[in-house]
C-alpha cells in the first residue's frame, strides 16, 4: 500500500513574486536616495572648499592694499583691475588666461545648460558681491563702486566693512529673489521684478527663468555656499539667502550691516 507524500511546492506564486519585486524595488529606490545624498554632501563640500580658498585671497588682497578688490576698474591694466584677476595673482595663477571656471572657480555641481542659456553669456560658477541688496547700481553698499567705462572705479576701504564676519564676499552665481534666480550670474539679491526687468532688453526663452530656478535649487540641495569678508564659510538656505526678510537675512548683503529694506523694490 502506497502512503500518499504530501505535494512539495517548487516555485514561488505569482503574488510572492510580486511582492518580492515590490520590495526590491523600495530598497533600491533607497538606496539611490541615500547615495544621490551623500554624493551630493560630497560635491557641497568639495564647493564649500573653493570658496574658502577665495575667501582667504579676498583677505590677503585686503592686507596688500587696505580695501576690497573693485568688481572692474576700466582705467588700470594690474591685478587690480577686476576681482578674478585680482584673486587670481593672490593665488598665483594669473598666468593661465582661460581659468575660469576651472580648479577653485569651478563649482562641481555647476554646468553650462546645453540649451535655454545665450550662447553669447558667459556662465560664472561663482560671484562677487558686488552692489549689496538690490539694484541700485549708483550707490553701492556691496563690495565694489559702481563702474562706469572710462572712469576709475573707487575701491571699497576696508574700513567700510562694519560687521566682515557678518557680510557675504563671494559664493555660488546666483542672483535671486524670492521665486526668480538667475544661474550662471553675479551674486546678489534683489526682488524678483528687479531682476526680471533688468532682462528685460535681452531677449530670452521663455522658460529661461523657470529652468534657471530649477538648477539653482538642485545645486546644492537648496542651499548656496558663501564665504564672508572674515573668511569663514557657510551654507544658508536660499530661502534664507533670497526671500527671508528678517535683519540678519538682508544685512548679510551690506557693507553697513543695516537690512535697507527701500533697496527691495516690489
């Protein structure tokens, strides 16, 4: 008499293997998360150390001549005639002509878009702060005199900076406002109608605002790196940088340290 074995499944049911997919699935999404993170810490801080490294030619500038570098001075042919050549010959490398954006003036997380950017722009991976808050080029309170061609720039004594542990020097090209940044630009804040009508000749794609915002916000996860007058380096938010309007937040910008909320045109 044969005893009847009991059937041993082989293979796993459609449902098992399902969910077995499923799961595999979430993992990996997780995982590429949490490497698309650390990557991006990684390429933040590699950032963060560039801008040190500018910050601490800023300072050796202000030692040699008492004042900050001019953004451009049209009437001298030195190391003083614009800020990156300026920089440059602190670092000792002003022999190499076509630097920029390479080495330390090279954000690693910053690329020229292949498309919706002017070809005939250039695209600056960092920025000076050159007028403050705002636009009001004739009455400068950033680092550097408005220029005009012809005519010398005046140098930013170093004695106008009141508070140089607490006013922005240089960081990530960005000019923004509370929903608008320009990529690939000086450094500043203004309001977002600034910063559209100062475009306003030039003729633009029409997502060219849009996508710029989109690559500035996934740069650094949200965040900008900037070195202050003093040296040090900091990641603030661009929420903090562009659209808080708290004292702290727009007294960064100013050599005097006051907020100028007038500079803000609506």
């Amino acid at each position: 008499m044969k005893i009847p074995r009991p059937r041993v499944r082989l293979a796993f049911t459609l449902t098992e293997l399902l969910v077995v997919i499923a799961i595999i699935g979430i993992l990996a999404a997780l995982l590429l998360t949490a490497i698309s993170q650390v990557k991006g810490r990684a390429l933040r801080i590699q950032c963060a150390n560039n801008v040190r490294q500018l910050g601490i030619a800023v300072q050796e500038f202000r030692t040699d001549y008492n004042s900050y570098p001019p953004f451009l001075d049209p009437t001298v042919w030195s190391e003083q005639r614009y800020w990156k050549n300026a920089l440059g010959y602190e670092m000792d490398i002003h022999s190499n002509v076509t630097f920029y954006p390479k080495g330390v003036w090279h954000c690693p997380s910053a690329y020229r878009p292949a498309s919706n950017y002017p070809e005939n722009w250039g695209y600056d991976n960092y920025g000076y702060n050159t007028y403050g808050l705002g636009l009001n080029l004739t009455n400068s309170l950033g680092l550097s005199e408005h220029w005009i061609p012809s005519q010398p720039t005046p140098h930013v004594n170093e004695s106008e900076v009141l508070n140089p542990s607490e006013m922005i020097a240089i960081g990530d090209g960005f000019f923004g406002g509370p929903s608008v940044i320009q990529d690939g630009a000086g450094l500043g804040r203004a309001s977002d109608n600034e910063i559209l009508a100062s475009l306003s000749w030039s003729t633009l794609p029409s997502d060219f605002f849009t996508e710029s915002t989109k690559r500035a916000r996934a740069r650094h996860q949200g965040k900008a790196n900037v070195v202050f007058c003093d040296g040090h380096v900091e990641s603030p938010t661009l929420q903090f940088l562009f659209a808080d309007t708290s004292v702290a937040a727009l007294s960064v910008w100013n050599r005097d340290n006051q907020p100028h909320r007038e500079r803000l045109v609506p």
